[in-house]
C-alpha cells in the first residue's frame, strides 16, 4: 500500500460512519479501492436515499455528485473530489438553449416529453421536471422512452443523439419517426422534420463515439469467433455490427457469464477503457475481454486518489466545501428523477 493510500485509509477510518464514499465504475482502481460502493449511474442514485452518513464523497463527474445532492437527506452534504470534473456531454445542452426549444416546440400547445439522460446539469433536469419529463440512464432508457412515448404527443430526447437512436430502434421506431434537431444558439435554426415523434437534441459522448465499424470489423479479424459488446452511446453503425449492447450493468454481467459459461472465449468491449481493464484482470483465469480501442474518459480521470484523500481530510478538519444546489431548481428536478424511479420500480 503506497502513501496516499495509507493515508486514504486512517483518516475513513477516523470518519468511521460518517462518511460514505460512492465511486463510478469508470474510476480508476486507486480510487475504487477505496469506494464503499461502486455502480453505474442508476445504481449509485438508487442507494443515496438509504446511506445514513453525514458525509457522502462521490468519484464521478459533476452531474452525479449533484444528483447525489438532490436525492440525498437533509442535513447530509456531498463533496466531490474534484469540482471542475465535468461530464462533456453534460455540457452540450445550454439550460438556456433547451428552454428555447421547448417553448418553440410548444409554442402551438403541442404536447412534448423532454426525457433527459442522467448525464444533465441540475438545470437540465429541473427543466424537464418542469415540462412533465422525465430522466432516464443507459439502463432503463427503453423502459422510459416507451413511458415517454406512452404520454401521448413527441419527446425530446437529450442530450444523447445515438443513445436516443439506439433506444428508438430497440422499440422499433422508424428513421421517419425520429429526427435529429438543428440547433444554435437562438433555438431551432431548422423546422424540417420537427412534427416527428422522437426528437433528438444532437449531442454524444465523445468516449463511446470513438468507437468505430472498422475496429469492430478488425476485431473479428483478428480473433475470429470472439464476441463484441458495446454500450449504447456508441454509434448506431457500431452497434449494428456488435453482438449486443447495452448498460454497464449489462457489460459488467455479460463478463461474468462469458468468464463461468465460455472459458477460454474472447470478448470485444466498446466502453471506458476503465472498466473494461478491471473486467479483464477480474476475469483473466476464465476468458480473454479485450478493449475495442482504449478509450478513456478524461473528465472521470479527474479524480485522483491524492485528491480523494485532500476531500476526507478537509471533511474531517471541517474545511471540505460541499456541492450546493440551487434551491430554486430542487423540487423541479428531483420531480424528473423521481418519475425516472417510480416508472423503473424503486
Ligand atoms: S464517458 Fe462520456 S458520458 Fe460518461 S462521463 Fe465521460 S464524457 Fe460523460
């Protein structure tokens, strides 16, 4: 054990049950180390109501230690290792620009379902609370896009374009049924294709849109046989050519299975280069898990173990600043998460 670890180690120790730290599995294995819970998106939001420490410290980006902040108990504070980790998808729906949209959308008393992916700003989803939308992560997103549809009118899927896209087939949506918006900074800047059912604000995660057809293509050249799986930000193209996608709950799963049912096979994973190390030295006796690229997420990268111990240590001496929200956005916000666990059956 170096140093910081070491040091990691006394001062949790010294917080006893005062403190809960939360980590992403895109974190690095310094950090998860010392995480007392690890999960995707919706299992991490899932467990912040039953954590009873004073103090919850979240490895993970911005948006997720915010999401912590809304759904935790009052009296309870959030910290984040570091502040300036910002999810860049996160970052390409302007508040401001969403509005805009919304009320052009609207404008005429049509009816339109904003259903944002979890990797939103605080704003984001309060502005969904307030228009009757609801939040939705990798893992549920069929589930709450048939919810959405199901609420009669169109929804605006954001900030996601190939999640929204990769969804809408699954359902069995059509391309005529779906339309990616053209957006600046006044709104629309294109009415073409607007009065469709799906409509998809045109963001994406740079990390998963690394993901080619021709690295799936070469991949199945080189072990010929082998399985591919990809999360579903990755482009529609890539997924088509995969053997299946889905959520980091289903990657993590699908590694275990193929470890237990198929020793000695080979599988492809499109996702944060991360994650799919730790699947690979985790199951590296049984099966061969490979990435499709290495992709890493630079905005996760942002926590560090130093900075992990920098946190305990100002919290313990009282100094450490938590993640505040704007009071004005809470209600609204935790309405559009809150609709996302009630359809998902918490
Ligand atoms: S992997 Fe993509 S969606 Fe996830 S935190 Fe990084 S930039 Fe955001």
């Amino acid at each position: 054990m170096n140093a910081t670890a070491k040091a990691i180690t006394d001062v949790k120790k010294s917080l006893g049950k005062s403190v809960y730290v939360l980590g992403h599995h895109y974190q690095c294995d310094t950090v998860v180390a010392h995480c007392d819970k690890c999960g995707d998106s919706l299992e991490l939001s899932r467990c912040v109501s039953d954590i009873e420490a004073a103090h919850i410290v979240f490895c993970g980006v911005y948006f997720m230690g915010e999401t912590a902040a809304l759904l935790a108990r009052p009296g309870q504070s959030v910290h984040l290792p570091d502040l300036t980790s910002n999810c860049a998808m996160s970052m390409m729906t302007p508040e401001t620009i969403a509005r805009k949209v919304l009320q052009q959308l609207t404008g005429r008393g049509r009816k339109i379902i904003p259903l944002a992916y979890v990797n939103t700003t605080l704003d984001i989803k309060a502005l969904v609370g307030e228009y009757g939308g609801a939040t939705c992560t990798s893992a549920n997103a069929g589930k709450m896009l048939a919810w959405a549809l199901d609420q009669g009118g169109s929804v605006l899927f954001l900030p996601d374009k190939n999640l929204g896209r990769n969804t809408a087939k699954k359902l069995g949506l059509s391309q005529n049924d779906q339309q990616i918006l053209r957006i600046g900074k006044n709104g629309l800047t294109d009415t073409d294709g607007i009065d469709r059912k799906l409509l998809l604000w045109p963001g994406c995660c740079c990390i998963h849109t690394r993901f080619t057809s021709e690295m799936v293509a070469a991949a199945r050249e080189k072990h010929p046989g082998c399985r591919i799986l990809a999360h579903p930000e990755a482009r529609p193209e890539v997924i088509e050519r995969c053997d299946a996608a889905g959520s980091t709950a289903f990657l993590i799963r699908e590694a275990g299975e193929a470890a237990e049912k198929n020793p000695d096979s080979t599988l492809y994973i499109a996702t944060e280069y991360n994650l799919v190390r730790r699947l690979a030295a985790r199951h590296k006796e049984r099966c061969r898990i490979l990435p499709l690229t290495k992709s890493l997420c630079g905005d996760m990268a942002k926590v560090t173990a130093k900075k992990l111990l920098r946190t305990l240590t100002n919290i313990s001496a009282n100094k450490s600043v938590p993640i505040k929200v704007d009071i004005a956005r809470i209600e609204p916000a935790r309405l559009s998460l809150q609709r996302m666990l009630k359809v998902c059956g918490q």
